[in-house]
C-alpha cells in the first residue's frame, strides 16, 4: 500500500517527496533434500524514499 501524504516542516516553504523504488536483497531458504539444504534466493521489496523539496526563492528585483 502506498501511501502519498505530504507534511509541512517549520522554516522555509517546501514539501515531502515520495517516491517508490524496488530493491533487491538475498533471502536464505531451506530446501529439504536428504537434509536440509540452504538455498539463497534474490527477492524485490519496494522501499519509500522521502526527499524534502523546498519552494524555490523568488527572483531579485
């Protein structure tokens, strides 16, 4: 589930960027053969990257 909720911080104007990347890590499983074997096997899970954007400043006048 994913969830897009943006939060105001104190200080200068901005928001909460989220974005949704997939990595992958090396899950260890037992396979049953006449023993226990372990089997190392990639799996993807998604992890949420939250990056706080702040408003750009005006321009001089």
């Amino acid at each position: 589930m994913k969830l897009n909720v943006v939060k105001q911080a104190q200080g200068p104007g901005g928001v909460w960027k989220s974005n949704l990347k997939w990595n992958a890590h090396w899950v260890k499983e037992w396979h049953i053969k006449k023993l226990y074997v372990p089997v190392w096997r990639k799996v993807w899970t998604p992890v949420d990257v939250r990056e706080w954007i702040p408003f750009p400043s005006p321009p001089p006048l």
